[in-house]
C-alpha cells in the first residue's frame, strides 16, 4: 500500500488526514506486529515500548549501546541523610505536544498513574512508596527500603501530561487483559520526538516530527514523518523493502538475511538481543485443561519438566529453525544482565531414552498430551520454534497440540494464567536479574509476579527476591542473586530455549544499528539525507 493509500485511509479524531508534504522526508518502518495499546503504563510489552519511545519520554533513558543517560531528567541521585529517597532534577522549558510545559506535577501523576491496579508497568516500581513534587522541576521518589538500582527501572516509566489524561478520559490506565479502551488507548500526549497523527491498529500508525523538541538540536536525522506498518506475513515485509515501499524492516526472518547482505542498496545490521526466549509450564493448577490425564497435574511432577528440558536440542533449534541467528541458553537471563554467570546458564544434553526414562519414573511411561501456546507474530520465527519443540518431545511421548495465534491474544492470556504450556520471551530493560525474579517466579500478586504464568509459588523465595530491592550492599546483593538463581534453575518451571538475535534491515540512506533491547528510539538515528 502506498503512503498516500495508508494516509487517506487513517483516520483520526474523525478526521480524514492530508497526505504527506511534498518535501517531506519520511521513514517508512516496518516490523511483525503491532502495539496492543499507545497507554504508555497499560502493556509492558517491547511491541508497545517502541512505539511509546517516540511520542513519550521517561525520566532516563538507554541508547543504541545500552548505556544508561538522561532523558526528561539532568540529573538524579539518592539523598545523602535518606538512603530511601532518590531525587530527580528535571529538564527546564521541556514541552508536550499540545504547548504545554512539563512540570514536576507531570511527572508524579505519571508515576502515580504507572503504579495502579491496570497497569502493566507496575512491578517496574514495586520498591516505590510515595512520589512528591519538591517544586517544578524537583520529583522526589521514597522507596519502602533503600534501593540502589531504583533508576535502572524508570527507562520505560514515561511521563503524560497531566492535564491531557484527565480531560480525555485516560486518568487511569486502560486494563488490557479486560479489554477496556480509554483516551490514551488511540491517542498520545508525551514530549517525545514525534507526535502522533493517526493511528490505525494493526495497519499503520502516522507520526511527525515535533518543532518544538527539547533535543531536537542533537537529532541527526532529517526525518518530518515517520510511518510505522505492521506487516505480519515475512515475505510480504520483504517484498515491500525489496520494492522501495518501506525502508526500514525490523524484523528480519534469519531465512532472509543471506540474500539481504547481497543485495544492493540494502544494508544489514545484525546482534544479540537482551531476551531470552522460553516456553512456561503450570505447575499450580490440578489438572492440566488440554490434557488426557486427569485428577492430577503432570507439570508439578519436577521429573517431568527436566524431562522436557532434556528433550529440547537447542543447538538443532539454533541451526535449522534461526539459522544461526540465536544462541542456546539454560536460563532466562542474558550476558547483559547483572546477575549472569556460565555457570547458570547449562542445559541438558539433548537425549531422548534420558527423557524417556525420567518420563517414566515420574508415572508417565507413555508419556502424555498436552496443548502448546504460541504467538506467531512476536518473537524471531517464534511458531517455527514451537513446531521444532512440538516433534522433539512427540520423541519421547508427549503429544503437544499447537496453538498458534497474535500477541493481542497470547499475552494477556499468559496474565490471567489461561494456559498450560506456553512460549514466551522475556526482555530485562533493567539489565537486572531482579526483573526476571519478580515478573516470572514471585509468586503473583497486583504488582508483582504479573507474568508469573506457571502458576509457581514459594514464599521464602518471595522474601529473597523481596529483599533485593532494600539491600544496598553490592556484593551481598550479588550473592543473594546467585543463590536465587541457583534454587530456581533447579526448580525447571520454564525451559528456556536460547537468546535470539535481530536483524534490522535499511535501505541506502538510512543508518540504524541494532538496540539491545530490540526498541530502537528514533531520536538516536542517523541517515545520510540521500
């Protein structure tokens, strides 16, 4: 579809919208899906993220490398007589897309706002007791115990205008897993970079240029549009590159990126991603709901998912299903991250009479069926990783179902714990092993254990993962995470599959280089204006 088509179609406000400007210099930007939602706190998604980086802006932000700078915030620390008390001193004269400046009233109702009972974003500030405005460009943040990363969770915390959500009805945040619209769901009121001119789920959204940004002075790019299009289908994504209709693809499909590499005027940039990619088992309900055991629960039997754990070859995965594009792994953190070490990350050699035989010894001779979830418009050849895992264990007689669908279905599915066995990825923007504890193994409460689908549950390992957030002495800290992850990694409730790397694709004249966190932030990109 041609830009002018996308545009005539989109509606906004009611509005039908012009065309582009005849001098207009737009990015024309594609990926595998879509955002669920523009509510900057309501989906802690990477989908979601990279959106909202563009029309909102948090308080710190990371770049292309990772590193942690300042976004909405010059400066921050914690509080010499208070170690509970961090303090942010706020960038003076920042505007928001309707004129108004942001002040630190901004900045408190959006934290306040990301700690209610819908938003997804919530377990990001679980250690957070109150936030109080010292004056206009002065936020103070007080946490239940001293927290020494506190800063490390606020890279995807953005901040609202005030006044704009409680006049267009998004003073709350839209509750995604009941499926309840507000005024942030299709609309969008931030500092960022880019406004939004119109959005059309799962077809296009329109964004443009904002005159009036702080930082536009260090912005190198001459972008005054960018278009955003999710295009499920891989070889539709392509073709649509390969014709000059799109510029940049985000999603590469490793299958493509040979051919890419040769192609002329199309440039290939290519690494590993700080997401660990996985499959989850409920091991807190009774009796699995798609499976021809009845009266108990093949899941909470630990022989039973190390048996799962060893029939998975995850250098086979690595060679055929993402064609190099990966790298195995046995647990669910990333060199990134603090708290990683060799030692955690084993697995099982792939072995099938092993896996059998564990199989037996839990009562499963013959194994048993069970129904697999897994997206198909989210992770790098996420169904073809399922597909892969669904022939390994029919080796050693479990006979997996799939069920693959989009992400608007998958994930909230996973938070109301709707499945048995499920794919997932988990991305660590705050490049700590606290988050991978708190969202996937605490046992699940309103702010924490929010994708804690399996259903696990071990109150004194709540308390350690708890007292990460007050304690302050680094190599204490350090050593509690070890031991976590220790008693974790021998509890298998996830089997983890391996770090997948990502492939963006440009065409000449535009630069971007692989973010880490797969959420590229187009204030950081550069092109060459040809």
């Amino acid at each position: 579809m041609k830009r002018t088509l996308v545009l005539a179609a989109a509606l906004f406000a009611g509005t039908i919208l012009s065309s582009f400007s005849a001098d207009a210099r737009a990015l024309r930007w594609a990926r595998s899906q879509d955002a669920t939602t523009l509510d900057p706190h309501s989906g802690n998604t990477g989908p979601n993220h990279v959106l909202a980086h563009n029309f909102y802006e948090p308080l710190v932000i990371r770049g292309f490398d990772g590193k942690l700078v300042g976004a909405l915030a010059t400066s921050w620390r914690v509080l010499p007589n208070d170690p509970t008390i961090w303090e942010f001193k706020l960038r003076p004269g920042v505007k928001f897309h309707n004129g108004a400046v942001m002040t630190a009233d901004d900045v408190v109702f959006s934290m306040q706002r990301a700690m209610k009972p819908a938003a997804d974003m919530k377990s990001l500030l679980v250690s957070v007791d109150t936030v109080t405005k010292v004056d206009d460009l002065t936020v103070q943040l007080k946490t239940k115990g001293p927290n020494a990363l506190l800063v490390n969770n606020l890279t995807n915390l953005f901040i609202m205008n005030k006044a704009w959500a409680e006049a267009n009805n998004a003073a709350d945040p839209q509750n995604l897993t009941q499926k309840v619209e507000n005024g942030a769901t299709l609309a969008a009121m931030g500092t960022g970079p880019y406004s939004l001119v119109s959005r059309q789920p799962d077809v296009s959204t329109v964004m443009r240029a904002f005159p009036d940004y702080w930082d536009k002075a260090n912005i190198k790019n001459d972008f005054t549009e960018i278009v955003y299009r999710p295009i499920k289908e891989n070889a539709t994504r392509i073709a649509a590159l390969l014709s000059g209709e799109i510029d940049f693809v985000q999603d590469l499909p490793p299958q493509d990126i040979q051919r890419l590499q040769t192609t002329d005027g199309i440039t290939v940039n290519a690494g590993p991603e700080n997401r660990s990619i996985f499959f989850g088992m409920n091991v807190g309900i009774p009796e699995l709901r798609g499976s021809d055991v009845k009266g108990k629960n093949p899941f909470a039997d630990v022989r039973v998912r190390q048996a799962i754990n060893t029939a998975i070859n995850r250098e086979a995965i690595q060679r055929v299903t993402m064609r190099g594009q990966s790298t195995p792994q046995g647990t669910i953190a990333t060199p990134f991250i603090n708290g990683y070490t060799k030692e955690i990350d084993t697995w099982p050699k792939p072995d099938v009479a092993a896996a059998k035989k564990l199989l037996s010894d839990a009562g499963y001779p013959n194994g048993f069926s069970v129904t697999l979830h897994c997206t198909n418009d989210r992770y790098v050849n996420d169904e073809g990783i399922c597909q892969a895992v669904v022939s390994m264990l029919g080796q050693i007689g479990i006979k997996a179902t799939l069920v693959a669908q989009s992400l608007r279905v998958h994930f909230p599915a996973i938070q109301r714990g709707e499945f048995d066995f499920y794919l997932l990825g988990w991305g660590i923007p705050t490049f700590d092993s606290h988050y991978v504890f708190n969202d996937l193994y605490r046992t699940k409460t309103p702010s924490a254990g929010t994708w804690n689908g399996t259903g696990y549950s071990n109150a004194a390992l709540d308390a350690k993962i708890d007292g990460l957030n007050s304690e302050v002495d680094i190599a204490k800290r350090n050593a509690s995470i070890a031991d976590i992850w220790k008693e974790i990694q021998a509890n298998n409730v996830y089997a983890p599959v391996h770090m997948q790397f990502i492939a963006y694709a440009t065409r000449k004249g535009f630069s971007i280089p692989v973010d880490v966190e797969n959420t590229p932030k187009m204030r950081f990109v550069t092109n060459s204006g040809s």
